[in-house]
C-alpha cells in the first residue's frame, strides 16, 4: 500500500523526494509506460495549470495613483469524482484484451485486477488518494499606470540530487476597459492576460496562457469580483523505468482539458495590509488566499 498525504499536499514537497519518503518523483510518475500514461497523468496536469492561473487578481480595482503590492498567494487545487478515473486497456501480449476503469495518479490506492487466460492477472496500478494539492507563490505588482497593472511571480529553487530545480515563472497584465464606457458606474470591468512557466525539475515543464475578463465593486477597504476567462496550457512529462536491466526513458505529452476558468472573490485593504480569498473552477476546483503589503501614492 502507497503512503500519502491524505488531506493535502505542498507542490515543493509534492515534487520532491518528500512526496514519498521512501520514492522518488520517478516512481510515482512511471506508474505506466505505454498508451494509458496520458490518461494516469491527466488529472495532474490539470489541477496545476488551473491552480497557477487561479489567485492572479487579489483586488478588483486598478488605481490611478502609482503603487508596489506583494502579495504572498496559497493556492489549492481539488480533484472532481471524474478526474480520478480512466478507462485503460490492457497491453502487451495479454489477453483477451480489456478495457476498464482504472483509478489516475490522484484517484485510489487500489489497484484493479483482471483475469486472463491461462490463469494469468493483469494490474493496473492504484493511484495516490490525493484529497488536495496546495503551494504557494509570492507575487509582486506594480500598478497605477493608465489603469495599467503588471504583475510578476518568480520561485526558484535547487533542490540538487536526482531531482534538480523547481522553478516557477508567471508574468500577468492588467487593465480597466471599463474606465473608457463606465465612468459613472460603480461597476469595475478588467481585461488581463497571464503567461505561466514552470519547471519541476527533471520531470516536468509547464507552460500556460490564461486570458480573462473581472468585474466587480469595491470602495476603499473593501471589494467583491467575479472572473471567467479561457486557458491552454501543455504539460510534458519526462521519467525513466528500468527494463532488462537498462534503464529506459518515457515522455507524455498532455494539454489541459480543462479550458474554462472563473470564479468569484472577495478582498479587504487595511491600511499597508491587504487580504483576499476566492474559488475557482469548475473543474477542478480551485481556490486561493492572499495576504499582501501596499506601498505607494494614497488613493484619490
């Protein structure tokens, strides 16, 4: 039986050798070899490319006067009933040939057997019982400029060994549409953009573009938005797994099927200090916290 992290999991613990403490990433990844590698690896790709574009909008309004914010953003991603399963087929010389619904990466510990000729037992691997995946990205912006807002997040890391290095790259753009048609309205209306990179050591590159639309209502301490946008993202996975005494090397290259991204928010400035939450979804669902210092020109 696989130990894991039942109620949630760090993304830097999640892809290190402290995924498993007796594992490596390689082992968890390697899972399968052939064609039902997309299909275990799915889900994963889509809890993190939804995760990384969740939580890039912690205020709803853009302010004239020119300010630095940095914010230190949670993030949690949860797997749905749908994404910890997949139909896979037997392979090889096995038969008959099969085809059966198997449990992902994130679905449950326990394998599926299916009986073949000859007496012989074909398994397909359990997965990890992941109830969540959570990380943390800080996250610096600097806005006031023509309603304009840029935002950067940068983690890198060297974790050494087999592993190697973490690296999260995201830069974002910002800016109120709604000051050129909305003047007298209390409603703000934002179009951004955001371009994901990130590099979990050996095994895993990832890159995404997010574009979405915000709308909302705020006055100085306080504000409540809602956000939809359209995401593509690849997520290319590399292991290796040891045949014959050789040790053989794997690629699965997936895009994530989950295109749509919205969700609702809710954020307070207090003074300096500035908090926020919100949910995202709707597949996986997603959610953020942040916690942020101000610096710069008062509010008009």
């Amino acid at each position: 039986m696989k130990t894991f992290y039942r109620s949630g999991l760090y993304l830097w613990l999640f892809f290190t050798a402290q995924f498993g403490y007796s594992q490596t990433l390689n082992d968890y990844l390697s899972a399968y070899q052939g064609p039902n590698k997309e299909g275990y690896l799915q889900p994963l790709a889509d809890l993190v490319i939804s995760g990384m574009n969740t939580g890039l909008q912690p205020s709803v309004q853009i302010e004239k006067r020119f300010y630095v914010r940095f914010n230190l953003t949670a993030l949690d991603a949860m797997p749905m009933g749908s994404q910890k399963t997949f139909s896979a087929t037997t392979e090889g010389s096995f038969t008959p040939r099969q085809t059966v619904t198997v449990p992902t990466i994130v679905g449950d510990n326990d394998p599926v057997s299916v009986a073949g000729t000859k007496g012989l037992t074909y398994v397909f691997p359990g997965g990890y019982g992941l109830k969540q995946l959570f990380w943390a990205v800080p996250q610096l912006t600097i806005g006031g400029i023509r309603g304009t807002e840029l935002s950067l997040r940068l983690l890198p890391y060297d974790f050494g060994g087999d592993f190697g290095k973490l690296q999260i790259l995201g830069v974002s753009l910002r800016h109120d549409v709604g000051q050129y048609f909305l003047k007298n309205s209390p409603l703000t209306l934002n179009a951004g953009y955001a371009f994901n990179k990130s590099d979990i050591g050996n095994y895993i590159a990832i890159q995404s573009h997010y574009g979405y639309v915000q709308a909302g209502v705020s006055n100085k301490r306080v504000g409540a938005f809602v956000w939809a946008g359209y995401q593509t993202g690849t997520f290319d996975v590399r292991y290796t797994y040891i045949e014959n005494t050789t040790s053989q090397s794997v690629t699965a290259n997936l895009k994530t099927k989950q295109p749509f991204l919205g969700g609702v928010g809710v954020h307070a400035q207090l003074g300096f200090f500035s908090l926020g939450a919100g949910v995202g979804g709707p597949s996986p669902l997603t959610g953020y916290a942040t916690l942020g210092l101000r610096f710069g020109s008062s509010k008009e």
